[in-house]
C-alpha cells in the first residue's frame, strides 16, 4: 500500500482539527419553535402544518403579513438553532400598534401571543437580536383556537 | 406531524426592514407603535402574506353560533374541467366544500368530496401528494371525528400546494387558493347574512388577502389568465375591494349581500351545476 504524501496527511490532520462546517438549517430552527408550541397544544391550540423561515444577519428584521381574525386566538413561536443567539417577534396591527399581549424570549425560541381586536392584517416583525454567527437561520410557526 | 418550511424569498427579500425602522436593543421590550408607512412599499402593497387556512375562519364561525350549514352545502359533484387553470380553481373550491361539509356534519358529503379532491388533484397530477389525506379524510368522517377531518383538509390544501410547487405549477397553485378563497367567502356571507351581526360581517375585512389575489391574478402567465373563468375572476375581484371596509369601519349588511352576489357568481363559473 502506497503511503500518503506528507502534506496529505497534514492536510487531513488540518481538516480533522478544524471546527465542522455549519449545516445548520431552518428545518433544525423549526424544531426549537415547535418546542416552543408543544406546552400550547395540550392548551387547544391547532398548529398549523406551514411554516415560514429563513436566515436574517443580527439586527435586520423580516415584516410578515399575516391576515388575521377577530374571536381566534394566536401564538406565533419562532426558533433558531444557534446556540447563544436571542431572537424576537413581536405582532403589530396595521396602524403600527404593537397588538401582542404577551411575548417572551428564551434561549433558542421566542413567541407572542395575539388576540386580535379587529379581523385584518397584522405585521409579524422577526430578528435576530444577538448571533454569533454572521447569518441566523430562524423559523416561524403558528397556532391558534 | 409533517415538518415542512416554505420559504417566502420574495416576500422575505421585500420586507426587510434593514434596521431602518424599528429599532430594538437586546431584550428590551417593544416599541408600542411602529410606522407602517414608512415600511418598504412591497410590505403594504403585498407582495406576499400568509394565507389563512380555513379551519382559522371556520373555527371563528364556531363561536359566533350555530348557523345551518346544511342550507350553505352544495350537493352536486361538479366535473373535472378540462383545462388545468380551470382544474385548479375547482379543487380549491372542492377543498372549501370539505370544510362546509364537515360545519354541517355531514360524513357521507364528506366522503364524496374526499373522493373528488382526488380525481381532482389525478387530473392535476399531484394524486400522490394526496391519496393519504384524502384516506384519511373518509375514515375520520366515517368516525365522525370532525376536528381531525379538518386538520386533514387543512393538509390537503397544503399538500396538493406544495405539490404543485415542486413541479413548478405555482401559479396553479395559487389558483387553488384562490378557488377555496372565494367558496370559503361564498359560503361566509351566506351564514352572516342569514344572521347579520357588525362582529361576524367583519370577518370579511380581508384586504390585504385580496390585494395578494388580485395582484397574483394580474402577475400571472397569460396562457392561465387567458383562460376564460380566470378572465372572468380577475375581472370581478376588485368590485369586492370596496365593499370590505377599511379596518376601522363596519361593513353593512347590503354589502355582505353584494359580495355574496359577486362571489356566488364567480363560484358558478368556477364549479358550474353539472345539471
């Protein structure tokens, strides 16, 4: 057999010992903001089988418009899969006002729930606040009763 | 469950915000108001936005009472058209008419229209994307299970979209919600009109959904639009516009009464009575 060639065994060493490139996707964010809606669930709310995503650079924010309806109830649960990075999303209506009655921020997810005042459209507004990472992938989910 | 991303370039590319408007610090709370002006033009002309699922609306109509849907039901089984266009439109009305059917707890129409969302989606060469659903659709309306009977036409409706999209049929997909749009909106302003309240007329105030149609019409290919019942769609859809209100203004009985005109009329063309 033949032996490697020095610098080919160095190359493969170098290879070894560098960090595995990121083959995060917004498939592994998806299952942080599903998490997030699992405690929800056993509360009636229906998941909607889509789900929105991408990858957003740390304080660019995404606006999403969603039509939504009056006497319906709705969580929207966002999750990354970047370790350390904090991410938000919060619900305005189409005057700007932040319509959202609550929301909260943990590691890897965040939410905001909604009960419209009025059928129309809302804007969902997602960011990535802190990242180490040059580009986040985040993904967006919903629910309602 | 299926996880399954769509991902929205357009819509994600127009609305970026790009720190010129809202700004946050880390972990602060929200601002309360924020300048929807002053949002990129895409963001409130439409260029894109997450259509409802209907199990979302009819849910509401859960609440607002119990209207008899058995008088909202359409028994007929319409043909499969011949042109795709057609087809597609067909199938989200069919899809609708599931919804309608289940509100009315009907299982043997539920049934039927399981079988004819197949035939249909056959016919549009996505059966495959379909057959569990629409399997699934039967054996929870023969059990009667009627929140699982939506959950599964919640997902056929994705399905066959997605489907469609992967062979790069997105305008028709775009028709089919489209087609189950205005079913689901024919079959809305009967019930309020059957039991007028100003809360249940306003779950018509649906504008930005149909900007996105309208302006999806206008963008599409002119083989689909050239099609005489989406001709005809696109021609009526903005007489609806002014009669659904602007968000702060309560939309009158004589208008649900003109929309329900209007989308019973594109509803026919979509599903002709094969009698």
């Amino acid at each position: 057999m033949k032996a490697l060639p020095k610098f080919a065994i160095a190359f493969l060493c170098l290879t070894l010992l560098l960090p595995l490139p990121s083959h995060a996707t917004v498939d592994d964010a998806l299952s942080f903001a599903l998490d997030a809606a699992n405690p929800y669930v056993k509360e009636g709310f229906t998941v909607r089988e889509d789900y929105w995503g991408g990858d957003l650079p740390v304080k660019q924010q995404k606006a999403i418009v969603h039509q939504l309806f009056k006497g319906n109830e709705y969580w929207f649960w966002m999750g990354t899969d970047v370790e350390n990075a904090r991410i938000s999303v919060h619900i305005y209506d189409s005057d700007g006002n932040l319509a959202e009655v609550e929301s909260w921020q943990r590691q890897h997810m965040a939410a905001a729930r909604v009960v419209p005042k009025t059928t129309g459209s809302y804007y969902l507004i997602v960011e990535i606040e802190k990242s180490d990472r040059e580009r986040t992938h985040w993904s967006l989910a919903y629910g309602f009763r | 469950m299926k996880h399954r991303v769509f991902f929205l370039p357009v819509t994600m590319a127009a609305f970026s915000l790009a720190g010129a408007t809202l700004p946050t610090a880390m972990g602060q709370a929200p601002k309360q108001h924020i300048d929807v002006g002053k949002l990129p033009q895409q963001a409130t002309v439409v260029e894109d936005i997450i259509v409802p699922v209907p199990s979302e609306i009819f849910g509401v109509l859960d609440k607002l009472g119990s209207p008899n849907w058995h008088d909202v039901v359409r028994t007929e089984t319409p043909a499969v058209p011949g042109a795709r266009a057609e087809t597609a439109l067909l199938l989200g009305d069919v899809i609708a008419e599931g919804f309608i059917s289940v509100e009315a707890q009907d299982p043997e129409q539920v049934k039927k229209i399981g079988r004819t969302v197949l035939d249909l989606s056959a016919a549009m060469g996505v059966r495959k994307a379909v057959v569990a659903r629409c399997s699934a659709i039967i054996e929870f309306a023969d059990k009667k299970d009627w929140p699982r009977v939506r959950r599964e036409l919640d997902g056929t409706l994705m399905d066959v979209k997605q489907a469609m999209t992967e062979l790069h049929d997105e305008e028709l997909a775009q028709l089919v919600s489209l087609g189950g749009w205005l079913r689901g909106t024919e079959a809305l302003t009967q019930v309020v009109d059957s039991n007028y309240t100003k809360d249940s007329a306003g779950l018509l105030h649906q504008p930005a959904l149909l900007d996105y149609f309208q302006h999806r019409l206008a963008h599409m290919s002119s083989r689909l639009r050239n099609d005489a019942v989406v001709a005809t769609v696109e021609k009526r859809l903005p007489e609806i516009s002014p009669l659904i209100g602007e968000a702060d203004t309560d939309i009158s009985k004589q208008s649900v009464e003109q929309i329900r005109d209007i989308v019973h009329d594109l509803v026919s063309a979509i599903a002709p009575n094969p009698n």
